[in-house]
C-alpha cells in the first residue's frame, strides 16, 4: 500500500462586515493498492462566524474502505442451503406459470417445462473472495454552535449528518441468486449459478461480493449549561442525543430495508436517544447522576419496510429509562490529590425490554445493560 496525505487550511478572516470569522479547509488522501488500484479521497469544511456566540459549520468529504484481511482471504466452504430451483417443475409450485420464469428457465436449459428437481437444499460455496472491490462512501454534515457568550455557561450544538455508503461488501444469498436470475427479465447474478449437462444445479457461488449499499442521516444534539460559582457551589446539566432521520440498507436484489424506529439485521434503532446528566461541585465534594433514555419502536416478525399488504407481524418493544448515581472526595496532600468516587449504577434495577428476534436470552446487549444494579467504589491518586 502506498498512501499520500495532503491537508490545506486558510486563515482565520476578521474585521469584514457581517463576519466575525470565516475558516475554510481542504484535505485529500492518494492510495494505491496492489490489490485493488488507486484512490482518491477528499474533504472540504468550513467553520463561519457572522457573529460572536454564533457559529456555522460543515463538511463535504469521500471516504474509501479496503476490504479487511477476513473479507478477502477467509476460507471458502460448502454450505447446503435451504432453497429451492425456480425452474423445477415438481412439486408444481407455480413457479413456471410465470412467463419470465418459464422464458428464462427455457433459455438456460434449452428446453420448456423445467426439471424434475426436488432437492430443497443446494451446495453453496460460501466464505472469502479476493476479487472484492473497497467500499467506497459520501459524507455530508452541517450544523451550529451556539456559545456560551449569549448566555453564561450556555453552549449549545446542533450537526446534521448524511452517509452513503456504495459496493457495500456483503453476501447475496442463495434464494436470492436464484429467484433475480430466473425470475427477473434483467437475469442478475446468473454466472453465480453451476449447472451440470442435465440442468441440475451443482453449485451456488456465494462468496462475500460488492452489492448493495447503506444510507444512515440524522441530527445530533448537544446542550450543557454550568452555572457561575454560587453559595452552595456551582451547577452544571446536559442533554445530548440523536434523532434518526434515515437507517437503510439496499439489498442485493435492489430492495431497500428500513431499520429506522424498528428492530432488525442492525439491531435496536429507535427514532433517538437522550442522554443527560447533572452534577454538583463544592470545594472537595461532589455529585450527580446520569440518565438514558430509548423511546419504544417496533420488532416485526420480518423485514418491517415491506408493502403495507403484505406487513409481517409486530409487536412494540418497550421504552427503556435508567440513571445512575455517584458521589465523590477529593483529597489534597503532599502526595497530590486522592479521590474516592462511590456509585450505583442503574439505580432502580431496570431490566431490558424482551426481544422475540434477538440472540438468547432475547435482548440486545449492546443497547441495553443486561447486568442489573452495580455498587462500585474507586481510590484514584494523582501525585
């Protein structure tokens, strides 16, 4: 790999008429990969001020991933997959009552009427593949900041965010080579599919390729305020959260899936989340507690985003709200300062929602915490 990396930035410009400061940038990365060829990404963003405690800001940037050691050299085996032959003519399923089935079947067998193929599950290969391209993505962000020269202590950010992601590196699926090359008029992924000299399939080719793609879009929040030193010492809060705009995910067959507000192949993915906090702080003391919040969203038994007609069954997954407490000393010496912090995390011994799709034990673990209340004490000394 031989990568070249360039950032260029201009000075901060003050004093011209309604701008307190303007900042713009640009980088860009020149990789060449023995394997894959050459790649060139970049960014622009600026940074403008028109006045003291406002700020704007965004981004505009390519991005570009080589697939990993695993994506490429993972061993290749033979897996038998529940599927079916399209163009099998018993049991009568239908399938070459569809004249662009029957029109496809007849061209690849070089006969009307199918095969007699009962097999229910078919040999696919299945693992690595060196011929994999990177992935490659579009990246656009804007937002503002708020300073705290408005008001006192209070900051305010506010950033959209846009990821588009192409030749995402994925598996096909062997149902799914099947049913786009026979039962589709633009025939994808036929050279994926072996036959032998009487028409029975052989072999499956489903190695990791570059189909499909992601899209993800929402809005990040951030406010904090700190209150000036008072009489019984100083305050400070926060809330910091997403809202998800778009989660989606073309599959290989061009269908797209929407993961937002429902529990599906990328897990829990409620329209947000809020996190937030308050502390107390006073000479050598002090307290507080976080919060975290998950609003309820949908688990459907199947995809959720299919055609109304044909919606799958769901359930509503519950809402899901826990905080934590801690208090702490701090201790100065000649040995520096000593620093005993105490705590409970989820305070009120909050369980996570059950999950019918997820893993054993139906819950999803890296969303929710799944140990329970948890006392903890730390001594930390800092010479």
């Amino acid at each position: 790999v031989h990568a070249f990396y360039y950032e260029l930035s201009v000075p901060l410009v003050k004093g011209l008429p309604g701008i307190e400061s303007l900042e713009v940038n640009a980088s860009g990365r020149f990789v060449d990969f023995d394997s894959f060829g050459s790649n060139f990404a970049y960014k622009f963003g600026f940074r403008y001020q028109p006045v003291d405690f406002l700020a704007l800001r965004g981004t505009y940037s390519t991005a570009f991933r080589a697939p990993s050691i695993f994506q490429l050299f993972s061993g290749q085996f033979d897996s038998f997959e529940t599927a079916s032959d399209p163009c099998s003519s018993i049991p009568d399923n239908g399938n070459l009552d569809n004249p662009v089935t029957a029109a496809n079947c007849a061209d690849t067998l070089g006969a009307q009427g199918g095969i007699p193929d009962l097999a229910t599950q078919i040999r696919t290969r299945q693992g690595g593949n060196p011929d994999l391209d990177p992935e490659t993505a579009v990246v656009i962000t804007g937002g503002l900041v708020l300073e705290d020269s408005l008001i006192r202590g209070l900051t305010l950010a506010v950033d959209y965010y846009n990821i588009d992601i192409e030749d995402a590196v994925q598996a096909i699926g062997t149902q799914t080579i099947l049913n786009s090359c026979y039962n589709q008029e633009s025939r994808s992924f036929c050279d994926l599919v072996e036959r032998n000299s009487s028409g029975f399939i052989t072999n499956i080719f489903d190695t990791l390729n570059n189909v499909g793609g992601f899209k993800a879009s929402g809005i990040d929040f951030n406010l904090r305020y700190t209150s000036p030193m008072l009489s019984f010492g100083r305050l400070s809060a926060g809330v910091l959260g997403t809202v998800l705009i778009e989660l989606e995910q073309t599959q290989a067959t061009g269908f797209v899936q929407n993961y937002k507000g429902n529990f599906d192949q990328e897990g829990s993915n409620p329209d947000y989340r809020i996190n937030g906090y308050l502390r107390w702080a006073m000479d050598f003391l002090n307290a507080g507690m976080n919060f975290r919040y998950l609003p309820s969203f949908q688990e459907c038994q199947g995809p959720c985003s299919i055609d109304a007609e044909e919606a799958p069954r769901s359930r509503d997954v519950d809402a899901y709200y826990y905080m934590d407490i801690f208090a702490g000393v701090t201790v100065s010496s000649i040995l520096g300062d000593t620093n005993l912090q105490v705590g409970i995390n989820n305070l009120t011994d909050v369980e996570p929602p059950f999950i019918v799709s997820a893993d054993q034990p139906r819950i999803d673990p890296l969303t929710y915490d799944v140990i329970g209340r948890q006392f903890y004490a730390r001594l930390s000394q800092r010479f």
